[in-house]
C-alpha cells in the first residue's frame, strides 16, 4: 500500500477533510470515513510532518506502518471468522457459495488468486456455474476416522481427516512447504541462469563458426 502511494492519499485527505477538525479539536476517528484502516493509524505522522525533526517524522511513519500492518491482520482474522460463522456453519437457502483461494504465496498471487477470483465473479455475473467448487459448508463434510493420507513433503502418512486437516495447518508441515518453495525458487534462478549462459554459448559458437570461415 505504502509502495502504491499510500502516503500521498493520506496527505492530500488529511489536507483537504481532517486538518482543520483536528486543529478544532473537534476530530472523532470513531466515525464515518475517518474510522477506515490505514487513517489513523498515521494521524501521529501527519499532524507532525515539517513541524518536527527529519528522525522523529520517520519514526512516527515507521510506528503507523506496524500499526497499519497489525489492524490489516487482525481485520483480516475477523473477515474470515464472520464468514465461517455466518455461512459455513450456518448452511441455509439464503447462503450463497463461498469460494476459497489459495493466498499464501504471493509470488504466484496473479495466477493462485486474481485470475479465478476474476473468473468466478464473471461467471456469477453471467449466471453460469464457475469451474471452481465452493468451500464446503461444515455439516457437509463427513469426517473419516480411517482415511489414510500421505503426505509427500513431510514423508508421512497421517490417518484421520481431521488429524489431517490439522497437519495441513501445523508448524512442520508448513516448515517442510516454506523449505520446498525456496527450493523451487533457487532451482527457477539456476535454471533461467543456465539457459543465458546457453545463449551467450549459442552465439560463441556461431561467431566462431563464422571466423572460422574468413
Ligand atoms: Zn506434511
């Protein structure tokens, strides 16, 4: 946020709707459009940016990013709980589908996340069905008690659906995944590496090829 100009909107709002009330005394960050994430958590910064010195301005801006970064979770923590609160365990002709992306690598966000959201939200639009499945509602799932499940990463079979959903989510399994990404990643860098050094050896060879001839 901070990268797509966060501070220059907070900067021109804060000019043009808050500095006055604020000056006023008369500021309630309770209510309306004020009380939106990422506004004032930097009031600090922007009531004393230029009137104090260089330091304490990027510290002050250092303190709202934390600060911004800590109400960005937790509201995301409370967006996922209203929604498994009220659809997922309250399954009724009134709820819609709820769709579950996989978000937690950012590197593949366009592929992993915006793209089927996009095609989901089209489909709804034009009333298809989309090709995703929706999150199933939690009195759906039947829980095997027997199932076997081999996890590849870890290198383990994990019995039970529900001791399975827990390894998916535990601190090995997640260590193993972490481990397995940066792997993939060195791999992608030596791979694109070799293939240039493959290129510059192509032309090598053909210049060779062509002194060769003179
Ligand atoms: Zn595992």
């Amino acid at each position: 946020m901070v990268a797509a100009g966060l501070l220059e909107e907070l900067r021109d709002f804060h000019q043009r709707y808050n500095q006055e009330k604020v000056a006023e005394n008369c500021q309630d960050y309770q209510h309306g459009i004020f009380q939106s994430i990422g506004f004032k958590e930097f009031h600090e910064y922007l009531i004393t940016e230029g009137k104090c010195p260089q330091e304490t301005s990027a510290l002050l801006l250092e303190k709202g990013i934390q600060a911004l970064k800590l109400v960005t979770k937790r509201y995301a923590r409370k967006q996922n709980k209203w929604v498994r609160n009220r659809f997922l365990r309250r399954p009724g002709p009134n709820v819609p589908p709820v769709y579950g992306l996989e978000v937690s690598d950012l590197s593949q966000w366009d592929e992993n996340v915006l793209k089927p959201a996009l095609q989901i939200v089209e489909s709804f639009i034009q009333g298809r069905q989309p090709s995703a499945d929706p999150v199933k509602m939690e009195s759906e799932i039947k829980e095997d008690k027997r199932s076997h499940h081999m996890c590849e990463l870890c290198n383990r079979v994990i019995i039970g659906d529900r001791e399975w959903a827990a390894h998916t989510k535990s601190k090995s399994h997640l260590r193993h995944l972490k481990k397995r990404r940066k792997l993939q990643l060195k791999l992608s860098a030596v791979e694109s590496r070799v293939s240039v050094t493959e290129t510059q050896g192509d032309r090598e060879g053909t210049e060779d090829l062509g002194q060769g001839r003179n």
